[in-house]
C-alpha cells in the first residue's frame, strides 16, 4: 500500500459504553496506530456521543457524510474501534453494509480486517452485526429492570424532587420548610 491511501477513522461513544475505555481519544489514537501499521495517511470522522440504536442517520450526520464519501468513492479504508461503533440496529447495518460492500471499502477495527466482497468476511461481519444486536436488547432489558426495582425500593429516579419534597440518600422527603 502506498502513502497516498488514507485510513478513515469513525470515532463514536454512547452514554451506555463511555466508562468501559472505548473513548473517543483511545478509539482516535488506535485508529491511528492502524494507519501508522498500514504505511497510510489518517483522516478522523468524530461523531462525539451518539446513540446506534435508532434506524435513521438524523443523529448521526458525521456517519451520514461518511456513507456518501464512501459512494462518492473517496473512501476505501475505514477503521473503527469495533464493529458496533457503527451500529447495532439491523436495519442501519445493512445501509452500512451495503455501503461497503458496493463501494468496495475495507473495514478494519481493532481485532482485524473485513473485506466485504470475501464471502467468509462477510459472514463473520453479519455474525458480529447480531452480536451486537442481542447484546445492546440485553443491556437495555438489564438497564430497564434496574430501573424498575430502584423505583419500587423508594429511590427517586432523576430530575429534580417535586415541589414539597428533597431528595435524601437517593428518596423522596418532605420538605419541611416547602411544605409549608
């Protein structure tokens, strides 16, 4: 590979993922470990937080600029941390996919290497693509339950108390003085 081929570098984080060591800098500074490996030139693509759970790219215009330079054939190499920082919604997945594949665009992540048009490579990216689709349900259902048991324990759940009340070690009281 020559010099002149650039490493795309899509960086994203979610609420749901920020605490587990896949921020922002750590993804952009891997991504340009990759291009450094690969002998090419980087260009960072920063989404910031945004979630990839929704099915359009409205909250995604860096994704959504990124697609079009991939049909615009601009881009042949992406890099992203992993393979979920793109999305774990079925349906934008396939947009992705198609993207790649059409475009001819190598997805690298951190553990290796795509090539869409190889069908063996094609097979694992689907594979991963439902991973992380069953694994972001199950951490919504986890986090939904945890909501709801938190709630029925008494412990206020965000926002700030109701007027007449204050927020002690995590429940509702009555304020004295408001409630007046």
């Amino acid at each position: 590979m020559t010099m002149k081929e650039t490493l795309h570098i899509y960086t994203r984080v979610s609420s749901s993922i920020q605490g587990e060591g896949e921020s922002l800098d750590t993804q952009k500074e891997l991504g340009e470990k990759k291009a450094k490996e690969l002998g090419m030139k980087h260009k960072l693509w920063n989404e910031g937080s945004a979630s990839s759970k929704y099915e359009d790219f409205s909250n995604r215009p860096v994704l959504h600029q990124l697609l079009g330079q991939m049909r615009g054939g601009v881009v042949k190499h992406l890099y992203v941390y992993n393979n979920d920082r793109l999305s774990r919604n079925r349906e934008t997945q396939h947009i992705i996919r198609n993207a790649l594949t059409d475009n001819q665009v190598r997805l690298y992540t951190k553990d290796g290497q795509f090539d869409l048009n190889n069908p063996q490579d094609e097979f694992v990216k689907g594979l991963l693509d439902e991973v992380a689709k069953y694994n972001n349900s199950i951490t919504a259902e986890r986090s939904r339950l945890g909501k709801i048991a938190r709630v029925k324990q008494g412990i206020w759940y965000g926002g700030p108390s109701p007027y007449g009340y204050e927020i002690k070690n995590k429940k509702l009281a009555i304020d004295k003085e408001q409630s007046k």
